[in-house]
C-alpha cells in the first residue's frame, strides 16, 4: 500500500480513508482484496491502531469496505466499476400462467452430469462441510438409538432435534419449545405441509416475484392460482404492494423468503418485517415465511424472521439444514403456530414421521456446539465466493450486466441485455459442460428470458473462474 500522506492530526484518519478510497476507484485494490491489518497500517505509518480503525469503521460506513469476523476487512464495492443495480420487479396482477416444467426437468436433469460446473445447483459443495463430524454425529445416533435406529419416532419428529432448533432461534429472536415444532423431510416439504393446510383447489396464494421454482411447481400440482408480487432485489415484497394485492384477490396464503431470498438475495429490513406481519395479522392472512439461508449471513448479526414478530401464530416458519449443512439428509422443519394440528394430521397421513437416524445426528451435531463454528468458517468462504463472482462478471460480462448485490446466502440475480435468451444461453453453456439456471424458471408468467440465477456456493478455483469467463463470453457472442 502507497505511503500514506500527512495532515493535521485531527484530520489524519480522513487522509488514511481517502488514500485507501483512492487506490480502490484506481483499481489498485479490487473487490474482495484484503486489506492490510490495523496493526500493520499503523507500525508502517506510526499511526496509532485507534486511528487506523477509525479510518476503516469510515470506510465501512461509505460501503466501500466490510470487516469480516475472525479474518480482517475487505474490499466490498468499487463505484467506478460495480455493475448496475438490479431494479424492482413488476409482474402483472393477472398475467397468464405458463408451463415452465419442461425446462426446469431439463436443468435437474443435468445436474448429475460428471464435470459440469453446477451454478445453477443452490446447495453447498461438499468441501464446505463438515462431513467427518457429520459422519461421527451419525455414528453416534446409530449407537445411541433404539434398534439402531430402526423405530418409528413420533409424528412431530425427534424431541431432541426439535429442542435443539428451538435453542438455535434465540439467535434470530425467536422464543420457542420443541413442542412448538414439526420436523420435515426438508424444506420444500414442510411449505408442501403449509400450503395444503391454508388452501384448497382452485384458492389464490401470493408469493414474491420471483420466486422460488419449486414453490410455484407445487403449487400449480394442487391447482392453485398464483399472484405474482412486485419485489425489490434489496428490500424485497414492500407492505404496500402487499396490501394492494390484497384488496384486489382473494389471497388465501402469502409465501415470503424474507432472508437472503432465493433467486434475488434481498434481506427484507425488520421494520418491514414487522409491518408484513402486522398487515396480515389484520387481513387475517397467513404467512409462510421460507427462512432457508437466514443462517448464512454476511453481517455481524444474524437476521431477524418474521416470526420474530409474530404475536398471533399467523406465521408458518419453515426452515432446514439442507443450505448449511447436510442437504442429502433432508432434514426441515416448520413452527406453524395456531396451524399445529393441521400440519400434524397432513404429515400423518402423508409419511407418518421423519427419518430417524438422520434426525438424531443433526440433534447431536446442533448438540455438540459444532453447528456456529462450521457456520463462521462456510459464511467466510460464501462472502469471499460472492465478491470474487462479482468482480469476475464485472470484468468479462458485458458492461450492460445488472447483478444483484445479496448480503448472504449464495445465490446472484443476473439481469442481461433483453435480446438475450438465457434458455437458449443454457443450452450453449451446457455444451461446455457449465450449467445455470433459466430466468424464466422463477415465474408463472412471461418473464425473466433475459435473466438468469447462480450459485457461488462452491470453493474459488482456477476452473470456476474459468467457466464464469467462459459463460461471459458466450454472453458476449450472442449479444
């Protein structure tokens, strides 16, 4: 780093910032660079730690910088450079529903292809797990079990994984018991569960826009009626819209991912959080909140849910380990509040429980403490992945690119050029053995051609930076 210039002592932080700033708009420093310790910046200057810090903390406030536990602070954003922002969404109210199953069977179909490079798979690598703690967790369930495992449990599921999660929602706010819990196999399932409790054929369910591929999939199979909602790449559903939707549909159920959703990113702000809540509570509404990656946060402190707000047990919150963890375990779970015995009866009379052994080793694994430190580790790796996807598609996509800017999860919204057909961009890039995910797989109408979603959900290596150039390039050649 250059030589910091000097100035009067009140103003030498300032100067620290604004070398540090200029270097970034040079391109000196790059997004998801490394700055230099505070301990270094000051022996090499003679400038104490406390100022040192002052000059980032100011830095971080401009979003030019972030601090990541444990590790350091970072480059996060470059004005000069950044693609351009993503803007809000705008379905219609009653656009006509198409059929998007033949593209999205095709997308799945592909992912068990040897040597691809999976962006369109959101779920971790494997090498961000803990797969021998996983393993041992496992054993241990086996030893420890009745039968080793072989017995039903009970229809709401393990007591032991249920208290352990009911532990975990402290750090989202959340006051619960294991018996305000039902385990699922994942999930999906337990938004299955809650949309056959709330609805029947023929109802009308409103979902953000857009939104998860296989909540509308579900959806369309027990013949509901989907409202698409206008929605915010940062912020997401914005109670107003809500509220006009509302008054124009007869809107039996609202689905949210109100954390770090899936395809756009967007964490919605607690007051807004509260505010969808409320407005419910008065229509008498329920909400199915999706809060899937909550745990995968870039900031210091772990979102709150809308069920952190929730006062009347009009919030269904579902959630799993299938983003963090152990996917293959398929291992969900849903607090459903005054819907309890609904959800109970349908998870019944449709698979009678969960898998047992699984269950337990998650209970044990939540259990041992190990859940928070494997936690901090994939956050880290997830914040880095999603800078170095950004600079990478800021340097070899097309200067038109508009990206989305999610903090957590690990998933990016790409909006391209309109004469792109990112269907057709997915067939050229299977080609080369790289996969995507289609724009148009997130909605039931006519829309998002020209998007697409990708997973940083894997570790940076030469190959992935290889294919994130080369899909670039075959953007570049269809434009």
């Amino acid at each position: 780093m250059a030589k910091l210039t000097n100035g009067k002592n009140e103003h030498i932080y300032l100067n620290v910032a604004n070398n540090i700033q200029q270097q970034i708009m040079d391109n000196v420093l790059n997004i998801g660079d490394k700055l230099p310790s505070v301990r270094m910046l000051s022996k090499e200057h003679g400038i104490s730690v406390s100022t040192i810090l002052q000059s980032y903390y100011h830095l971080e406030g401009k979003g030019l910088i972030e601090s990541r536990p444990q590790s350091g602070y970072y480059v996060r954003f470059n004005p000069s450079r950044f693609p351009q922002k993503i803007e809000k969404s705008n379905p219609l109210q009653s656009g006509k529903a198409k059929n998007v199953e033949a593209i999205i069977t095709e997308v799945y179909d592909d992912f068990g292809m040897q040597g691809n490079t999976r962006f369109s798979l959101s779920v971790p690598a494997p090498e961000l797990l803990p797969l021998a703690k996983l393993n041992k967790a496992m054993m241990q369930a086996l030893r420890d079990l009745p039968a080793s495992s072989t017995s039903y449990e009970t229809v709401q599921g393990s007591e032991m994984l249920r208290r352990q999660i009911a532990r975990w929602a402290i750090h989202w706010g959340g006051h619960m018991q294991a018996s305000d819990l039902i385990t699922t196999a994942g999930c999906m399932n337990a938004i299955a569960y809650c949309l056959m409790a709330l609805t029947k054929r023929g109802d009308t369910i409103a979902v953000e826009s857009p939104v998860y591929f296989g909540v509308l999939r579900f959806a369309q199979s027990i013949g509901l009626k989907v409202v698409e909602l206008p929605t915010h790449p940062d912020t997401g559903v914005d109670p107003d819209d809500l509220k006009k939707t509302l008054q124009k549909h007869p809107i039996k159920a609202v689905f949210l991912v109100t954390n770090f959703s899936n395809p756009t990113g967007y964490c919605m702000p607690d007051e807004q959080k509260e505010a969808t809540v409320k407005l419910l509570s008065q229509y008498g509404i329920p909400l199915i909140e999706d809060d899937l990656y909550g745990d995968v946060y870039f900031g210091k402190n772990r979102p709150k849910t809308c069920k952190s707000f929730d006062e009347e047990g009009n919030v269904l919150w579902c959630s799993s380990i299938s983003k963090t963890l152990a996917p293959g375990y398929r291992v969900g779970w849903v607090a459903p509040g005054k819907y309890m015995d609904k959800i109970k009866r349908l998870k019944l009379y449709h698979s009678i429980t969960s898998a047992t052994a699984q269950q337990a080793a998650i209970g044990n694994f939540l259990a041992t403490g190990r859940y928070e430190n494997h936690l901090r580790k994939m956050r880290q790796t997830l914040h880095s992945n999603s800078l170095q996807f950004t600079r990478t598609i800021r340097d070899h996509f097309p200067d038109n690119v508009k990206l989305s800017n999610p903090k957590g999860g690990f998933i990016l919204w790409l909006e391209l050029a309109k004469n792109i057909d990112t269907y057709q961009l997915y067939r050229e890039a299977i080609a080369h053995k790289i996969s995507i995910a289609p724009g148009t797989m997130f909605s039931l109408q006519d829309r998002y051609q020209n998007c697409m979603r990708l997973s940083y959900g894997m570790l940076w290596k030469p190959e992935v930076e290889r294919a994130l150039k080369k899909l670039g390039a075959l953007v570049k050649e269809m434009k």
